[in-house]
C-alpha cells in the first residue's frame, strides 16, 4: 500500500487550499470507489496564475506549468473529501485549453497534468486522458483539469 503523503514530501509538492467553488457545485464528489473533481483551474492562493488564450496571449510552456497547478488543485479537492491516501489510482483526466485559433498543441499543455501524476503515483497514475481545445473557460483561464481516481 503506498503512502503517497510520503511520496508528496519526498518530491517537495505540498497540496494546496482546496480551491473554493466559483459557482454552485462542490469540489469533489465520491460515487462508490471513485471520486470525481470538477474542473479546477490553475488558482493559487486565490489568484487565477494564468489566463488568456494559449498560443496568442499565454505560451504553451506557460500553460503547462498551469495544467500542473490545475491537477495539484484536482488532487487537493480529492484529498479534503477522502485523504491522499485513499487513492488506489488516478482513472482518467481531462484537460481544456483556451486556444488560439489554429493551435493544435493542447496535448502537450495537457502533459503538465500528466507528468505530475505521474511523478506522484507512477504506474498508478498511467491514466486515460482527454486534451480539449475550448474557446473560453471560466474566469478567463487559460487551462481546466479534471480527475477521476479509484480508491481503495
């Protein structure tokens, strides 16, 4: 059984304030063995990181570092409704990308989300993944991520 608090430490990441809903909808949801995050946005300490359209007012390297910050918001929601710790697996994430018209990078923005699963879970974070470029997101920001994780 693995301690992914630990892993957390071992690699430096300190989870972040769960993100307070900006609507009317809660931050995580479990139905059964899964746990289901809303889309979280690249927010730190309250404050929206980074926002535009990617590939005209925000780089892809830029909006990478936002997905990262979105899926360490994602498995703070996780973690303030079950504990870190009660992940078996992450299932599946999904991305959106405020796009500029024609850019076609939004898989590679997406592995910012990608990579620090990985980093965190290893082979339990080898998960399914949708990357989805969109025309605006909520608040103006430039990256979304949502999480499916299996618990134990």
């Amino acid at each position: 059984m693995a301690d992914w608090s630990e892993r957390l430490s071992e690699l430096g990441i300190e989870l972040p304030d769960v993100v307070p809903p900006l609507a009317a909808y809660v931050p995580a949801v479990q139905v059964g063995s899964l746990v289901y995050t809303s889309g979280q946005l690249p927010i730190v300490d309250g404050d929206l990181t980074s926002a535009g359209k990617v590939g005209s007012d925000v780089s892809a390297e830029d909006a990478t570092a936002a997905a990262r910050i979105c899926a360490l918001n994602a498995l703070a929601a996780v973690h303030g409704l079950v504990g870190i710790d009660s992940i078996a697996r992450v299932v599946k994430a999904v991305g959106f990308v405020a796009s500029a018209p024609g850019f076609t990078g939004q898989p590679g923005v997406i592995n910012g989300a990608s990579n620090v699963i990985g980093e965190i879970f290893g082979d339990a974070g080898k998960h399914a993944r949708s990357a989805v470029g969109v025309a605006e997101l909520p608040l103006g920001a430039s990256v979304e991520v949502e999480l499916i994780v299996e618990l134990r």
